[in-house]
C-alpha cells in the first residue's frame, strides 16, 4: 500500500510541474495554435453512468448475476492547462465513486466469521427477490488531457488517461422480498448487511475516455483486487459509460 500512495503521490508532483496555477495563453509557435482561455471554466463538475463487472469471477458467482450491475461516479475537479501548450491539461478532483452489483438466489455473508467470504447459491431454497452488493468510494481522480479546441470546450474533441485513488467509506448487500424455492413471496421486507471486512479499503483505478462536446465515452479498470488478499477469488472492478463533463 505504501507503494501505491508513493506513485500516486510521485505523479501529483510530476503533474503540479508542468501545470500552472492560472490560465495562460501560450506563445505563438509555428507548430502550435493560440487559444483564448478567458472564458474557459477553472473548475466543473463530472458525472459517470456505469456499467459495473467483476473480472475473474468463478462460475458459481457468475452464474447468479442478475439484471443491470451498475454506478456512479461524482466529481469537482480543477483543470490547469499546460504552459507550453494549452491544448494539455491536467484534471485533479475530489468526489464520491459507487458500485452496485446485482445477484439473483445468491447470498454474500459479509458478516461472516470464516477465514473466506461465503458466496452462497440459493437455487434450492429460500431467497430474496432482488439483491445487491453496494460499495461507496471517496475518491480523487487525476488526468492528463488533451482537447482540440480548449477556447470552445462545448465544439472539442477530448481525451484523456489518468488514475484515481480511494478508499472504502460503506459496503453493504440488500436484500428484498423473501421467496421460497418456487419463487413464490414468503415475507415482504428488507434485510441490510453492512461490513467492510472481507473488501480492499484502498482502491487504485486506471482510467481512460474519449468524447466531443460534454458527453465521453469512458472505461476505469481496477489494479488492484476488489477482496482482500486470501479473503476470496482474485477480482477486479472495470467499468465501461458515458460521462458528463465541461473539459
């Protein structure tokens, strides 16, 4: 863990160089265009709509996804636009990263004692009708990016890579609607289970995305697992969606 805060840390700093405090309008090169960034916001807001999966999940796992896993991702992030060239950028924000994967005739005992998590079937027996494993993130994500046209942000091509670092603030499965083995309703109710036992508390995510105007299209990739070292299978978060964003 300590390697990771150390990278992170490492390129913020490498960031911070090369980037400056106040908008700039470059000098006129030969190979590059001028662009008037006086009206181009210093900060904004990013909306992500995900599609949420689990690579290296085991048959009996995934066998038993149901439905539309999914999330959202919530940030306020600073853009400072490189000195020599203001078509570059760095991003860096602050905000809330969540994750919702959806199960059927499954039970994920978060509660549990054992030296592993129980990802029990139900198939046979008594389940809820719905039921999902919520994780919460606060997050703070850094790019690098790169716009065609940085004076008109809303007419611009946009992409960018970069990394987001997080850690665990809630995890916790919801189940709704017990049903017996004929899928018939035994008790309307909700049952809620919240522990973080089992699960990563830091979470590192490499990102990438790509879009015109305010929509991109996106994908995040976990480099590390989603459980704990010997906690379970060796599993990762990636998710794919359109973001809403300014820059």
């Amino acid at each position: 863990m300590k390697k990771i805060v150390f990278t992170i840390l490492t390129f913020l700093s490498f960031a911070a160089v090369f980037a400056q405090e106040d908008t700039v309008i470059h000098t006129p090169s030969l190979s590059k265009k001028q662009f008037d960034l006086s009206d181009r916001p210093g900060d904004h807001f990013v909306i992500q709509l995900t599609s949420d999966h689990w690579t290296g999940m085991p048959d009996s796992i995934s066998s038993h996804q149901n439905g539309f896993s999914r999330g959202l991702n919530i940030y306020v992030m600073t853009d400072k636009p490189f000195r020599g060239d203001s078509r570059f950028s760095v991003g860096l924000g602050i905000g809330v990263g969540s994750s919702n994967m959806i199960f059927k005739k499954m039970n994920v005992d978060v509660k549990s004692t054992s030296s592993k998590i129980p990802f029990t079937a139900s198939d046979s027996s008594n389940h809820f009708k719905k039921y999902k494993l919520s994780m919460s993130y606060l997050e703070a994500p850094v790019e690098i990016r790169y716009a065609s046209n940085p004076g008109n942000s809303g007419k611009s091509w946009k992409i960018a890579i970069g990394v987001k670092v997080g850690t665990l603030i809630n995890l916790h499965t919801k189940g709704k609607d017990l049903q017996d083995k004929n899928n018939k309703t035994i008790l309307s109710y909700t049952a809620k289970e919240n522990s973080k036992r089992y699960f990563t508390g830091t979470r590192l995510m490499g990102t990438a995305r790509v879009g015109y105007g305010i929509f991109s299209l996106f994908g995040s990739y976990q480099i590390n697992n989603v459980l704990k070292d010997g906690f379970g299978p060796d599993m990762k978060l990636y998710q794919v969606g359109i973001m809403i964003s300014g820059l």
